[in-house]
C-alpha cells in the first residue's frame, strides 16, 4: 500500500491526513492491502481517537513538509 505520492505505507509513519480542510498529523497504526478506500488507521497527535483513511489520500509527515 501506497500514499498519495507513491511512497510506501509502514506501520509507525506519521502521516498528514487532509480531513476535509482541517488536517492533522497522526500515526498509522493499521492499513488493509487489498482496499482502495479506508484501508488505513490514524492515531492523532496529540492522541484523541483513531480515524478511518484512504492512504491513497494523504501523505507521510516527511514529505508534506518538503512543500
């Protein structure tokens, strides 16, 4: 599984996940190959409740701030 920009999608990332205008940085904690939409888990930070993604949506934190 992938992100938006083709890098690979690891367990542990810390992701920006765009949530439709509001963004925010979070932690993958599960992804599901074989799925095109909400394949992946995201913990905010700070820690709230985890959320349900697309990774083919959002980026790794690295890459996001390389904008």
């Amino acid at each position: 599984m992938h992100y938006k920009n083709g890098r690979e999608a690891k367990i542990g990332d810390r992701v920006v996940v765009p949530n439709s205008g509001n963004p925010f940085i979070g932690l993958l904690t599960q992804a599901t190959a074989g799925s095109t939409s909400c394949n992946g888990r995201v913990l905010p930070v700070p820690i709230t409740n985890e959320h349900y993604v697309t990774l083919g949506e959002i980026l790794h934190v690295d890459d996001a701030l390389k904008s």
